[in-house]
C-alpha cells in the first residue's frame, strides 16, 4: 500500500472530487431528513463522466462529510440530521443551549475526524489479509458469505423478520430479470429489450432513496423554519478538553469500523452501542444527557468510523456494507469494474488510491468543518418544500443517464411508490438493496456449486471452509432468536 | 390504517406474487447440460420462498398486536407523486429535459409551500425555480455534457 503512486491521487481532478464530497457531505448531513445515502443517489450521476478514482472519492468523501454533518442539525436545532447523529442529540443539544454551541461542534468534528481515521487506518490493514484468504475461497462459500451478509441485515433489523425476509427475496428476484447467463435464456423480460440487461440498479437506488425520500417529506411540514442562533459556532476545543475524551474517541471509533464491517448495522446501531458502552463505563453516568462532551464524541466517532468499516466487506468480498457503500459499489460496476477480492489484483493502484484518499477527506473533511460548519447552520433556515424539487431532478438525472432508457426512469419512480408502500409497514429498502446488489452473486456461486457438486447439495457441507461459515450461520440465527424472544419477554 | 390489515394484504400481494413468478419460470427453456440447472430452477426456488415467508409471515401478524399507521398529509403524496408522473410523461413525449424540469419544479414548490397565494409567493417562487434549474443545467449540461 505503500509503493501507491500518490501523483494519481494529488492530482486536481481526485482533490477536487474529495472538496466537493466532503462539502456536499456535510451539507446534505445538516439538512434534516437527508443523508448520505440520499446524497450518494444524487450525486451518483456526476460520476459518470469521471475516472473511477475521483467517481468513488467524490462518494465516500461525501459519506464521511454526511456522517459528521449529521451532528450539526443534532447539536444546534436540537433535529438529528442523520440516523447516526441521533444519539449525538443527548449531550450535544444541552451543551449547545447551556451557550456552547461551537464547542459542542468541535467535539463532533474532532471526534467525527479521529473516528473517520481509525475506520480508514483498519480497512488498510484489514482488507489486504481478508482479500488473501476470500481469494482462496470457492463458489459454495461464496454463497454462504452472500447469505451471511443478507441474514445479517435481517438478523439486526429492527423491523419484523419475515417483511425482512421478503425484502430479500424481493431484491434477489429482481436481480434475475434479464439473461440468466448459464443458458443464455431470457427471464421476465415480458418481450422488452430494455429488460434484457436487467433491471438498473442505480435506477433503484434513485427510487429508492431520493424519489422515496421525496414522498416522504412531504408529509412531513415542509415550510418549517428551523430558526438557528448563529452566535458562538466557531468549532473549537482546548487540548486539555481533547485529552479528556481521547479515550472515549478511540474506543468508539473502533466499535463504529466493527459495525460499519457488519452488513445492515451500520451508523445508527453503532453510535447508540458508543454512547451506552461510554455511559455505563463513565464515572459520572448521572452527567450524561446534560452537555456530557463524552456523550457527542462516542457517536460522532463511531458513526464515522463506519464509513472505512463498511468498505471492507466491498473490497474484500465484494459485499456492501451499508446502503451509501452499495451506491459506490454501484458507481464502479458503472466503471467497469467488480468489486470483490480480484479487485485487489487486477485494479491495486484503485484500491490504494481509495485508502489514502479516504484519509485525505477525513483529513480535509476537520479543516472544511472547521470553517464550514457555521454556514452549514445557518443553512437551516432554508425550508424543505425547496428540496423536494431538487432530490426529484438529481433522482430523475441518475435514472435515466447512465443508459439513456425511460424504463429505468420508471422504474425508480415504481420502486418509490412500491417502497413508499411498504416502509410504512416496516420492510426493509436497505435488505432489499443489499439483495439486489448481491443477486448476481448469490445466484452465480449457488448454480456453479451446483455444477462443482454434480447436482448435489453435499458441496455445501463437505468443505472445511463451509463448516465454518455454516457454524457462523447458526451463531446468528441462534443470536437472533434470543434477541427477539427476550425483546417479545420484555414487551 | 391497521397495520395488521396493511400487513396482511401486502404478505397475500406477496403470494400472490410469488405464485405468478413460479408459473411463469416454468414456461423458462429446459437446459440440455449435464448438472447444469436451467434458467427456471433458482426463480421457482426463489418463488417458493416468497410464498412460504409471505404464509408464515401472516401466521405471525395474526398474533401480534394491532397498531395505526400514521399517515399524515396523505394528499401531499398524492399529488406529489401525481406531479412526478406527468413530469415524467411529458419530458418521454417532448425530450426537453430543462423545460419540463422547470414546469413541473415550479409547480411543486408553488404547491408545497403552504404560504396563501400572492404575488410575492410567485416571485418566490420563480426566482427559486430559475436558481434550481440554472445550478442543475450549469452542472450538468454545460460542465459534464450530460444529454438529458
């Protein structure tokens, strides 16, 4: 990772992508509502006109930003920004209003900074020895390792089991429509030639995440005036106020990367997991919830250090680890290129590039917030009936640029009327992500373990690699039984 | 809205779903190679699956507790998703992306700002609209030579 050729990254076109990433990150982060993955769909059409390297900087910079933006709405109005900036709202908020904002700011941001550094400094040492030992791997633990990601994000779903469950499947069916490539058959075309290449997956995506989030808000009131008080957000915190949370940054930012690796847990899970392990460890648990800085820095370095965790799985395995990774894995299969452990092989410089560029937007993304945040703030005021336009052309644009076809216009706004349905019944959008983008490679390694096997099932219980991977299996499932009878007991 | 009711409807939409996805991989082609599974083999699988989640999934929901499903300002959606429809039937019909964009963007932000009619909530309006449509035909259009 070292010998990187680092003139490919310093040049205008990849710093560029990182400044506008991290910049737009923290914008669609402060605005209430949106998110990452939001902004990821929107700007996944710029992506393709550009190289790979700038095309997945521009994304992953702008999560990161995303993640710490979240924390800006938290502390200042009080209104989580994102889903991983809610426990954030605890401390952050009492603080601001005892007359701390900017301090309550500076938290966030070197939390959100440490954290985000600790996610990349683990996907550098961790993907190479994961990519070397899924390398070695076949078709029918390729399958497991899918299965193990989608029972994951069924497993520690909040929502029912079998909507989850249905989600899945959901996704894995539409991932069949198209030419099934073992026999060169058409299946659920209904005679269109569209339909021949598939189903488009950032047609999903856009349907999914910007026109869904679209019907969404508006339900909601959309000509709220979030009225901020701009005075004292200079983000700003002594060193001796640094070293008193150092450990609590650290700690959290290493949880957020653990549940960033884990397909479907992702930044909400992982920053309330922060803040409780940093509560119940804490001193003074009765301060907690009053301005404790312990309480913004454990979410904010948690939700960030997700960011490099859930990129681990895309590059080692070739599995998403959240909804905004599934947009960048979806930006380079745009490009050309398959994310999984031949990646590692066949596009290094990539790889290497992805690492020290994350780092660098991490690093860009203290300094930008460090002068930005104020203006984030500020940007409160702007009231949510003029996004709504905005999300729907940016959705629009991703939909129909890539292949130029109406039908996948329509079919982001079908996904958006389906989904719009259906989350109002707790089904899971990202399940049926993560499935979509994974059905090519379920149905790939269960069919060619076929074949390996001579038809038989045994395949899948014969190799030591399995056993493992089925032991992992029933780990979770048993996990998830529990889970769920002693939340049923406690209800 | 029940949401027992709604879940019940969407699991049988679901079988029925599933059902319809199996009948259909069975007209898939048969495959000729040895051990190779044809092309109706992992839908009917899938199929199967569908129907006994949505099955099982029914079982559950009848035990459960009932709640209510908040849907508030339900006709916003409606006619936001309305709006999203004919936006995009008209750009299919004409190709202008831009002239379309800005009807139906000024349309939604005329309609979803709950200010009363004035003629300072049209001037609002406009100049939002233009400043929308001007950032998106900039960036895309005239930076990344996006055809539309």
């Amino acid at each position: 990772m070292f010998n990187f050729d680092f003139s490919q990254l310093l040049s205008i076109n990849n710093l560029f992508a990182i400044l506008f990433g991290s910049l737009f990150g923290m914008m669609i982060g402060a605005l209430p509502g949106l998110g990452a993955a939001v902004g990821a769909a929107m700007l996944l059409p710029i992506t393709y006109t550009m190289e790979p390297l700038p095309a997945v900087l521009l994304l992953i910079a702008l999560y990161q930003g995303a993640e710490y933006g979240g924390s800006i709405a938290s502390i200042v109005i009080g209104v989580p920004g994102t889903g991983g900036a809610v426990a954030t709202m605890l401390d952050g908020t009492p603080l601001a209003k005892g007359g701390y904002p900017g301090k309550a700011l500076g938290y966030s941001l070197t939390a959100s900074s440490i954290g985000g550094i600790i996610g990349v400094v683990l996907l550098m040492t961790l993907t190479g020895p994961l990519t070397k030992v899924a390398i070695k791997l076949s078709d029918p633990e390729m399958l497991l390792i899918g299965l193990i990601g989608l029972l994951s994000v069924t497993a520690l779903g909040s929502g029912d089991v079998w909507k989850s469950v249905l989600s899945i499947v959901l996704g894995l069916f539409m991932g069949t429509v198209g030419i099934d490539v073992f026999t060169g058959s058409k299946r659920y075309t209904f005679g269109s030639l569209y339909l021949t290449d598939g189903i488009s997956l950032v047609a999903m995506l856009a349907g999914l995440f910007a026109l869904c989030e679209v019907l969404s808000m508006v339900m909601g009131n959309l000509n709220q005036h979030y009225v901020t008080d701009t005075k004292n957000l200079k983000t700003r915190i002594s060193w001796k106020e640094f070293l008193d949370v150092k450990w609590t940054i650290l700690r959290s930012g290493l949880i957020g990367t653990i549940f960033g690796i884990v397909p479907g847990l992702g930044a909400g899970p992982a920053s309330w997991f922060a803040y409780t392990t940093t509560k119940n460890s804490s001193k003074q648990p009765e301060s907690f919830g009053k301005g404790n800085p312990h309480g913004i820095c454990a979410p904010e370095a948690a939700n960030n250090g997700c960011v490099g965790g859930a990129l681990i799985p895309l590059i080692s395995l070739g599995i998403p680890g959240s909804s905004t990774i599934a947009i960048v894995s979806s930006a380079l299969v745009m490009q050309g290129i398959n994310p999984g452990p031949q990646v590692m092989q066949t596009n290094t410089q990539l790889v290497y590039g992805i690492y020290w560029g994350l780092l660098i937007a991490t690093i860009a993304m203290y300094f930008l917030g460090k002068f930005t945040t104020s203006l984030w703030a500020r940007l409160l005021v702007c009231p949510n009936y003029v996004l709504v336009p905005i999300v729907t052309i940016a959705a629009f644009i991703g939909a129909y640029a890539v292949r130029g076809f109406f039908i996948d216009v329509w079919f982001a706004v079908a996904a958006a009327a389906i989904f719009f349905i259906l989350k109002r019944i707790d089904f899971s959008a990202p399940a049926f992500i993560l499935a979509f983008v994974l059905a090519s490679l379920v149905e790939r390694s269960f069919r060619r373990s076929l074949m390996l096997g001579r038809g038989s099932f045994l395949i899948f219980f014969t190799r030591p690699a399995c056993w493992i991977l089925w032991a992992l299996l029933a780990v979770m499932i048993v996990s998830m039984i529990l889970r769920r009878r002693k939340a049923r007991s406690s209800r | 809205m029940s949401s027992k009711k709604a879940s019940i409807a969407t699991y049988l939409v679901f079988i029925v779903l599933g059902i319809a996805f199996f009948i259909m991989a069975r007209n898939f082609p048969p495959t000729s190679g040895l051990y190779v599974s044809g092309p109706s083999f992992y839908p009917e699988l899938l199929s199967a699956v569908m129907v006994l989640a949505g099955v099982v999934g029914i079982a559950v929901t009848l035990k459960a507790k009932d709640t209510t499903i908040e849907l508030a300002n339900l006709h916003r959606v409606f006619y936001t998703f309305g709006i999203i429809v004919i936006w995009v039937i008209l750009w299919q019909y004409t190709g202008k992306f831009y002239l379309i964009s800005f009807v139906g963007s000024g349309v939604m932000l005329w309609l979803l700002n709950g200010e009363p009619a004035s003629k300072k909530k049209l001037g609002k309006t406009l100049l939002i609209n233009c400043i929308i449509i001007g950032a998106f035909f900039l960036v895309f259009r005239v930076l990344l030579k996006v055809n539309l």
